[in-house]
C-alpha cells in the first residue's frame, strides 16, 4: 500500500522548482529541483508524473496567487482609471515582494511546455479585467489597441517600474505612480 502523499512536500518540490526555474531557467534538471527540496528524484516523480506536469502546476500556482493579490479588494464601481490603478499598484507590489516568483513567471509565461489548460487556467482569474478593458475602449476610455498588446506594454513597463521601485525602496511610490502615469497616458485615448 503507497503512503498517503504530503502537502508540505509537494509545496517544498513547487517552492524549490519557483527557485530554481527562476535561477537557471526551464531547462534545470529535475534533479537540482529535488535536491533544493531536500526530497529523492524519485519523489518529485511521485507528485508529478513529468516535468511539464509540475511546469503546468507551477504556473497556475503562480498565476493564483498574483490573481489574489491583484483582484482582493477590486474596486468594481470605481472608475476605469482607478481600476487599472489598483490592478497595476498590486502587479507592481506583488513582483517586488515576489522577486523570485516574478523571474519564475516570466520563463514559464514563454514556455511551450504549457498546455492549453493551464494557460486557461492562469487567464481564468483576469477575465474582470479583459471585460473591463473591452467596456473601456467601447466607450473611447482607452485606445482601440489589441489587448495582447496593451498586456504586453504594461508588463514590460511593470518590469521597469519593478525594478526601479526594487533598487531605490525609498522612492518606490514615486516610481510606481510614475509607471502608472506613463502607461495611462499610453493607452487612454486624448480627448
């Protein structure tokens, strides 16, 4: 009879796979993810079936906790501006404290190891948030841009700010409001 499975070790094999995923990439061997976790090869095996299978397990775990982070306390009645303020406030606090997590998401975001269920698993917890931005270029708020595109500008000015916010703690607001400005102006369309 098999023994019954461990949450603390599988959450030690997920927590060493964000660290080491995040450190060497993708293509770490399983062997460095079960050492960093302080369990047998054998065992990382026992939880997940494959590699991909704990790369898509990672990712959604991942993706919920940043759905966490940013959806808690989503200002549902406010205006689109101050909606997109708070979605984009959380990213950018949530990859400064997550650091780690961040670098981890970014190499599995461009993985082809993910399916198409986890990657529509990981989008699940945004959907407020592409129907807020669909309402808003409808109504001439925001440009009408493709919202890929308009995803992928804000990440890429998130890492920004992130990384500034990270290197000078004492100006964080500062810079996070100044992200924040500049994406605004980016994407709402001038009256």
């Amino acid at each position: 009879m098999a023994r019954p499975k461990s949450e603390d070790k599988r959450n030690a094999i997920l927590s060493a796979a964000t660290e080491v995923f995040a450190e060497r990439g993708l293509g770490a061997a399983t062997l460095a993810i079960s050492n960093a976790a302080a369990v047998a090869e054998g065992t990382l095996f026992t939880y997940f079936k494959t590699k991909d299978d704990l790369v898509n397990e990672l990712y959604r775990q991942i993706k919920l906790e940043l759905a966490d982070a940013m959806m808690s306390e989503f200002p549902r009645r406010k205006s689109v501006r101050h909606r997109l303020q708070h979605i984009w406030d959380c990213f950018v606090n949530w990859g400064v404290a997550n650091p780690v997590q961040r670098k981890a998401l970014a190499q599995l975001e461009v993985s082809n190891r993910l399916s198409a269920e986890s990657k529509k698993a990981g989008s699940a917890p945004f959907v407020e948030i592409q129907t807020m931005a669909q309402d808003a270029i409808a109504r001439h708020i925001l440009r009408d841009l493709p919202q890929e595109f308009i995803g992928a500008v804000m990440r890429a000015l998130a890492e920004t700010t992130m990384e500034f916010m990270a290197s000078n703690p004492e100006a964080a607001d500062r810079y996070r409001q100044l992200g924040f400005a500049v994406l605004w102006a980016g994407i709402t369309k001038k009256k």
